[in-house]
C-alpha cells in the first residue's frame, strides 16, 4: 500500500507540470496576453529560477526546519494560487510574478517527494525506480483546446483511388525515409 502511496504522489507531482507546460506556449504569444518573444521567454525561464533558487535556498531550509509532508502542503498551496491567480491576469509583469512564486514553491517540491520517499521505502535503491519510472512514464494530459491555443493541423486524407504506396520523405531534405516505399502512384 505504501508503495501505491508513493507512486500516485509522483504521478501528481508530475501531473502538476505536465497540466500547465505544454498548454502555456500557444497561451503566451496569443491575445489576451501576446506577450513577445523576450517575455515570453522570462515567463517560460522562470522554473529554472526557481530551480536555482530551490538547490540553494528552499530545499537545505525545507529538508532541516518542516516536516516534509507540511512543505509539501504549503508549497503545493502557494503554487497552486498563483497558477490560477494567472488565469485572469494580462499584464507581463504581474504575471512574470505569479509564474515565479508558483515555480518557486514548486520546484522544491519535487526534491521533498524524492526525499520522502527515499526515507519510507525499505530497499530505496531498488524501489524507488519503480514508483519515479513507472510515474515518469503516464502519458501527459491531454492539453484542452481552448481559443488560446493553436489550431490543430487539418487531417490529411488521402485522395479517392490512392490505393498504391506513396514515397515518404523528410519535409527538410526530400530524402525518401528508411523503408519507405519510393514508387509513384
């Protein structure tokens, strides 16, 4: 059972990132936001601030002065606030703000869970590569499509009485791909 315990915790610890990341880049350079290429960048650097920041600071305080389950808590807590503070804010800065706290918070997070469990599994060597693979390897959510996201590319259908294998080549080269059929139709 702990072994379960431990395994949705790193699924959630992972879920966490993967619920915001992949659907912050069509996000960030549409309206309401359209924040340029320099700010966006800033906002999208802010997690590895918070990761220098959480080597030094964060994690060495959390480790030695809190119970890792009530660091957990709070910081899961203040970054799970500001994440959805960012949903009605538009301006770069504030915004810039909100990410940092929230990357801030949560980026030590993911060391303390390792810690936890490392400390409650009784062979951590050959446990916790289960529970940390097995989480690692869940497919992402699935973004939802919303009007900030980039449209989906059309599907493309082949045309009535294609029937014959068509030659399949790299878009940037030309050159037909390894076992590709190369006759023509």
């Amino acid at each position: 059972m702990l072994k379960l315990k431990l395994f949705i915790l790193m699924v959630l610890q992972l879920f966490i990132w993967g619920a915001w990341l992949p659907v912050i880049f069509g996000y960030l350079g549409n309206p309401p936001l359209s924040f340029n290429e320099t700010q966006q960048s800033w906002v999208l650097n802010a997690f590895a601030i918070g990761s220098f920041a959480a080597m030094f600071f964060s994690t060495p305080f959390a480790d030695r002065m809190f119970p890792a389950e009530k660091f957990l808590a709070a910081s899961h807590l203040v970054g799970g606030g500001s994440i959805l503070a960012l949903t009605w804010v538009t301006d770069f800065n504030t915004f810039f703000i909100l990410m940092l706290v929230h990357c801030l918070a949560y980026v030590p997070t993911l060391s303390i869970a390792n810690g936890l469990a490392f400390s409650h599994l009784t062979d951590a060597k050959g446990e916790f590569g289960l529970a940390k693979e097995f989480a690692a390897l869940l497919p992402p959510p699935a973004p939802p499509q919303s009007e900030f996201s980039p449209p989906l590319p059309p599907e493309e259908t082949a045309p009535a009485g294609a029937d014959q294998p068509v030659a399949v080549a790299d878009a940037g080269t030309g050159v037909p791909a390894a076992g590709a059929d190369t006759r023509s139709p």
